[in-house]
C-alpha cells in the first residue's frame, strides 16, 4: 500500500510472517525513514532486556481504570505470544535492529501511551468493565486450536473488519480510544513527517487493523488530532 512518499506494512505484533514482511520491506523499498506505531515511553520499554516492572504509581497519572486494562491487556498479548513463540513488538524491534543497522531513521507516530490510557480511564463504561473481566476469564484457559484464526499470520482484511466490529460492539469506548482516536492522532504525525521530508520515502509500519482507517485519513486535508492529560 503506498501514497505519496509513503509505504505501508500491516503487521500482527506476534506474527512470524510480520518478522519476514519487515525484513523483506525494508530491503526491497530502502527507505530513508521507518515510522513505527510507538511512542517515546513504549520504545524503551519495548527495547528493555528486563522483566518490566508495574509501576504502581503511574495509576495517579493515568487512573486506576487505564491502569488495569493496560496489565491485562499485555498479559493477553504475551499468552497469546507463547503460543506461537514471538514476543509481542518483535516486528518492531525487528525493524529498529536492522534502522540501526543500516543508518536509517526512525520516527515514532504513536499517541503517548498516558493519554491513551488515561482516555480510556475517563472513558470506560459499566457495561465494558464487565465484559472485560468475563473476558479475562476466559482467556485464562484459552488454546491456541480454540482461536478462530491463525496466530502466525496477519490477519487478512476480512478477518480484521470482523474482529474490529466485534470490539466496536462489546467495547464501544474502548474502541474509540484505542482505535479511532489514536487513527487519528497517528495520521497526523504521519502528515507532519511527510511535511518535514517531502524528498524521502518513509515505510510506515503499524498493526494491521490500523492500515485502512490511517492510509485514508493521511489522504485527507490536514486537521491536527490531540488528547491531552489532564
């Protein structure tokens, strides 16, 4: 998918297939800069050799509710990368090795990740707190062979639309926050780094339900998106 000065990949965050797409992407297109669906206080961590640690203060930045959903949330991605033996991000990581690697810039497009959840503390109904927990649940003893697609591979068009509208559904606000907001929001960064670099192509690489709803938005005229804390 490409526009402009822009190349797209959609990727799975636990796919193998999305390790192979990034290598073969960045060698074939050579771009001058790759913008990844990070944000300056996820880089680090996602880089980190460590075990990450819960910061139990962050709660009074981003409240208790954005708190939650955030642990259990990458507690879901990580059973769910076990499964098939990748670590959540390492399509990204994948990506900024071979940057280094090759003298090749990358940029950062993501909301900052305390607005996100803090907008998600704000914005979290009833309803949504308890699908959650009787999701949590039932993810508890979930298998791989239970799963209605195929964790090794990007899910293809069809598959996401399904997925997506199955969250819109069950999780409207939760939807809103972490998918049409931050649509946005990356978007415009997006515009704003094809503004500063108008002579270099740009690989943009994002989790594949964002490709569609991103690529039409950065076609359209130029309106600034922010969330602000607070």
């Amino acid at each position: 998918m490409k526009y402009k000065n822009l190349v797209f990949l959609g990727t799975s965050h636990i796919a193998k297939q999305s390790l192979n797409e990034v290598k073969k992407l960045i060698e074939e297109e050579k771009p001058d800069i790759i913008a990844l669906e990070l944000d300056r206080k996820r880089l680090p961590a996602l880089l980190s050799k460590g075990k990450r640690k819960i910061d139990f203060r962050s709660i009074r930045h981003i409240g208790l509710k954005g708190f939650l959903f955030s642990l259990f949330g990458a507690w879901a991605e990580r059973k769910l990368g076990r499964l098939v033996g990748v670590a959540p991000g390492s399509e990204m990581k994948q990506a900024i090795k071979i940057a280094k690697k090759e003298n090749i810039e990358i940029a950062l497009v993501d909301q900052d990740i305390e607005i996100t959840l803090q907008r998600l503390s704000n914005s979290i109904a009833w309803k949504e707190k308890r699908n959650f927990i009787a999701d949590i649940f039932k993810a508890l003893f979930i298998r791989k062979k239970e799963l209605e697609f195929d964790l090794e591979t990007v899910p293809d068009k069809k598959l996401i639309k399904k997925l997506t509208n199955q969250l819109k559904e069950r999780y409207p606000n939760v939807h809103k926050v972490l998918i049409g907001e931050r649509n946005r929001v990356i978007a415009d960064n997006i515009k704003k780094l094809m503004n500063r670099n108008a002579g270099k192509k740009i690989l943009v690489i994002l989790g594949a339900g964002h490709i569609d709803d991103v690529f039409e938005l950065v076609k359209e005229p130029e309106i600034s998106f922010s969330f602000k804390v607070g």
